[in-house]
C-alpha cells in the first residue's frame, strides 16, 4: 500500500471509530446532539412570538379630567404597554414595581388638562423598573410616544380653532421634525435578533466542551496517544479523522437552528449563503481546534473542562449584542476578540439582518480562519512535542532494557 493510501485508510479508520464510539458513549452522544438540540427547541418556542408587546403598567390619574382619560386610553392602546392597574398613590404604584406585577407608572397630575389648554407646560411622570432593561425600556418607549403625541393634537386643535391653518399649527408645534429610519430589524423583532444570537452562543458551548471531552479521550496519555497516531497512520490523519465527525455533527446541528431561524420564523437572509455557510465551518472548526488547544496544555480533562466552561460560559455578555465592544474596558474588549463567537456572529449578523456587501464581510471571516490555522497549528505543534516526548521515552526504556540484558 502506498503512503498516500495508507494515510487515507487511517484517517477512515479513526473517523468510524469515532462514530462507534458516540453509540458506546451517552454521555458523548447527548453532549454532541441531543443537549444542543434540545436548547434549540427551547429557545425557538420561547422567542417564537418574536416581538414583546403589551406590558402590563400602572396609572395614577391625579387630575381626572378627559384629557387625562384620554392620554390613558392611548397609552393603553399602542403595542408596548397595556394599563395593567389603577392606583391610589405612589406607595402603592412603588410596591406594584417592586413586586413585578408592573413594568411602570404613569403619574398624571393635577390641573393637567387646565395647565395645557392654558399654554403650559405640565409634567407627565413616568416610573419604570429599568433594571429590566428590556420591558423597562419598551414599556418607557410606548409612553413617550403615547403622550407627546395627545399633547401635540391638542395644541393643534387650539390653534386651529382660533383660526390658524393646520399646516401652519403643525409646523409650530414641531419647527424642526425628526426623521427616524430604523434600519435592518425595524420591528424589532426578537427572533430575528437575540434567537439568532443565542444559538450559536451556547452552540460555541457545546463545541469546545464536546472537544475537550472527545480529544481527552485519546490524549490524556501517552499510551493513549501512541494509539491514535497508529490507527491513524500518522499524526494529522489521526486529528482530522478523529475531529471530522464532530464537525459535520455541528454543521447539521447549526444547519437545523437556521432551518428553524430562516423557515418557522421568518429570519431575512439578505447576504450571501454561502459566506454564511462558510463563517459557520469555519466558527465550529475554530471552536472544536480551541477545545483540543485546552485538552492538551491542561491536564487532566476534568480541569481542561472547568477553565473552558469558565472561558465560555459567559461568552454571550462579550459578544457585543446586549452592550457594544466599543463601550467595553481593555480587558473585556480582549476577551470579546479571543472568542470564535464574537467574529461569527459579526458575520451572521452582516448575511442576514444587514445584507452587507461580501467584501465588507470578508474581515470577520478572515479572522475565523486565522483561527482555524492558529489553533491547529499550536495543537500539532504540542502533540508533535508529545510524540517526540513518547519516542525518547521508548527509546530509553529499549536501551535501558538492552542493558540489562547484557
């Protein structure tokens, strides 16, 4: 057999052992398919409404008149907020916030409608729980339009009715308007954007777990690793047979998630697929090599399984989807570029929600692939040092015994 034929039929022999081994082990099995799928489904039923619409919030109406009632029904009927309750003070309105029952309250004061048709100024005050960062601003957001917009029919209606034109009442009340265009997610729509975030977060989870679980198995000990490469006709036949497997498992795992993404729920793919398709082998390519890089400097698997459950474990938070990169201090904008994730998700986002030119997306992926080299380069580099370590061993014990037998 040639050298060539020989490399290939030790890379076919550790890839279907890999496959063997994934029917004698659970544990690996569900690491590897059923846990990530299983969140898969979660997370799809959980953000399938895909927008969050009517938050519950409180009133306080001090003033009572009907324009008052009139600035409540229009709170109550725009998509963020539903008038939840009515209170009688603003202990009362507090404890609701504190309890969870209510998102915010509306305050509405004295004099009200008396203060506006008189040209003032009144305040409309509006509490809300902003340690809920998300309802808390929807729910603040569907006030500030509510309000302002009664208030500015009003005072249209004042000038009309003392004679001015309505287009003359309209441009005093708003001199200069504003303009706002929301680009690529307009409606807000969760699904489109947190879902299609959070999958490939805990995606990155399970792949670099699953690696260093996988990868410990065979290098651990030099036993162990005299073993792989002599299945595997050498070194790198050995990692690639024994790494491949994993890697069409999470391609058809995060070719399902967009299945969901794309077909149940209506994700926009503006971009190019194919950039799309290459971002994601190159993502799970770089997570599985990042997995390896901890099973060999770390030992035993155990360790090399908490530090990379401690490295990324929290990697949503530095990804730069709930709080931007740039808004980061030193150390976690560093921690933010160290993980695959972050240049993956730059580059899903771009091919779905952005429609970004393909020259514009190549840096991300650029990144990714540096990875992938990177990666595999200093796993081969340690295990070459490993082999190296193992053949002087073996030699001094061949030497050794060849001394005692003279």
């Amino acid at each position: 057999m040639t050298g060539i034929g020989r490399i290939r039929a030790g890379f076919w022999l550790v890839f279907c052992r890999e496959f063997a081994w994934l029917r004698r082990r659970p544990f690996l099995l569900c690491l590897t398919t059923i846990i990530p799928l299983i969140l898969i489904g979660v997370l799809s039923v959980t953000f399938s409404a895909g927008l969050v619409t009517r938050l519950p919030i409180a009133v306080l109406d001090l003033d009572g008149s009907e324009l008052s009632r009139q600035v409540i029904r229009t709170v109550d009927a725009t998509p963020d907020t539903a008038i939840g309750m009515r209170v009688a003070d603003l202990g009362e309105g507090k404890r609701a916030i504190q309890s969870g029952q209510i998102y915010g309250l509306l305050m509405l004061p004295k004099n009200l409608e008396r203060d506006v048709f008189a040209g003032r100024q009144p305040q409309v005050v509006f509490f809300y729980n902003n340690q809920l960062m998300t309802p808390g601003g929807l729910a603040s957001r569907g006030v500030n339009n509510a309000v302002p917009a009664v208030e500015g029919a009003v005072r249209i209606s004042l000038r009309t009715s003392r004679g001015t034109l309505a287009a003359a009442a309209q441009q005093a009340i708003t001199p200069i308007p504003v303009q706002t265009q929301a680009l690529f997610n307009p409606t807000l729509n969760y699904a489109h954007f947190l879902l299609a975030c959070i999958m490939p977060a805990v995606l990155q989870i399970v792949i670099v777990l699953s690696s260093v679980y996988a990868v410990g198995l065979d290098t651990q000990t030099r036993h162990r690793l005299r073993i792989l490469r002599r299945l595997g006709k050498g070194l790198w036949p050995a990692l690639a047979g024994k790494m491949l497997p994993y890697t069409l498992i999470f391609l058809g795992v995060l070719g399902l998630g967009d299945a969901v993404l794309f077909g149940l729920l209506g994700l926009p793919l503006r971009g190019n697929p194919f950039l799309l398709l290459a971002a994601g082998t190159l993502y799970i390519l770089a997570c599985q090599f990042y997995g390896l890089v901890l099973t060999l400097f770390i030992k035993p698997v155990a360790s090399a399984l908490s530090l990379a459950t401690l490295i990324v474990s929290p990697a949503f938070g530095y990804m730069g989807i709930g709080f931007p990169r740039l808004g980061m201090n030193a150390f976690a904008y560093w921690w933010s570029a160290g993980l695959p994730g972050t240049w993956y998700l730059t580059a899903r986002i771009d091919q779905t929600l952005r429609g970004t030119p393909p020259d514009l997306s190549l840096h991300p992926i650029a990144i990714l692939l540096a990875f992938v080299i990177g990666l595999a380069l200093l796993s081969g580099l340690k295990l070459e040092l490993m082999g190296r370590h193992t053949q002087a061993e073996k030699r001094a014990a061949l030497a050794a015994r060849a001394e005692a037998r003279a």
